[in-house]
C-alpha cells in the first residue's frame, strides 16, 4: 500500500464505518492518462449504487481538504465485488480456506502462470495453497496477483 493509499485510508475508513460500511481497499493508480482514488466498500447486505452515491457524498469534501492527491484524479467509489484482490493480511485472513486464483510473474509450477487452489496460510514472505490436495508454498515476491474465485 502505498503512502498516499495509507493516508486516504485512515483518513476515510471512521466516515465509512459511521456509514455501516467496511472500507475494503484503497488503490490509487494511473491509468494512460489518468490517476484514480478507487474506493472499495462492502456490508452484510451487498452494495447498491445508492451506497456508494452516499460514501461518495460523505469522503469527497474532506479529501478535497486534506489535499492529500496533488494531481487531478477521478474518484471511484465501488462494491469490493464477489472476486476480491487480497492485498492486505486481513484479505488473507478473511478468505483462509476459500478458493484463490494466482497470477505469477513467470511461469513457475508446471510451467504455468496462473494457478487457482486453496488458501491454506500466509505469511510475510509466501502464500500457501492447496492443489489437488498437496500444499505449494510460493513466494509473495513472484505473485503479481491474487484474488478469490466465486464458484457458481
């Protein structure tokens, strides 16, 4: 997380929770162009486009304030959705024992670069997941991506 993301987060996340809401995740990024504050929340009950009309309402003046984001930027405020970036040890903690999709680097585990298991533990250096019932241990340094897979 980046320093900008740190800050947006502790400065938004009480507004959010008075709200009944989780703030998820906050990503700051450029895309072509362009730099977005993307805004992820979630609750028990989903998240409509009204709930994220109503964080929007309630976070935009203060970052304004703050001035934390020198450059122009566009804000997205969103659902975290049904596939979930982990990215922070609560992510990981959360989703103990859920399917999870890796996109690696370079091709690593039977000369592939995507591998989809179970998340059976973490720590500060690897991720631990289950495939066809044995146990892989990879290093977080060559995961470009991570993120839960919903099975419908």
């Amino acid at each position: 997380m980046t320093s900008i993301e740190k800050k947006v987060k502790e400065l938004i996340e009480p507004i959010i929770n008075k709200l009944d809401y989780e703030l998820y995740d906050v990503i700051y990024t450029k895309e072509g162009k362009d730099y977005y504050l993307k805004i992820f929340i979630d609750n028990d009950c989903g998240i409509s486009l009204e709930d994220c009309e109503k964080v929007n309402n309630a976070i935009t003046d203060i970052l304004d304030e703050k001035d934390y984001i020198k450059q122009q930027y566009f804000l997205e405020i969103s659902s975290a959705g049904l596939e979930r970036v982990l990215r922070e040890d609560k992510h990981f903690k959360d989703n103990i024992g859920k399917l999870v999709e890796l996109r690696l680097y370079k091709n690593l585990i039977d000369n592939k670069k995507i591998i989809n298991g179970i998340l059976k533990d973490f720590d500060d250096d690897s991720i631990t997941i289950e495939v066809e019932k044995e146990d892989i241990r990879i290093e977080r340094k060559e995961i470009s991506n991570i993120k839960t897979i919903y099975e419908w």
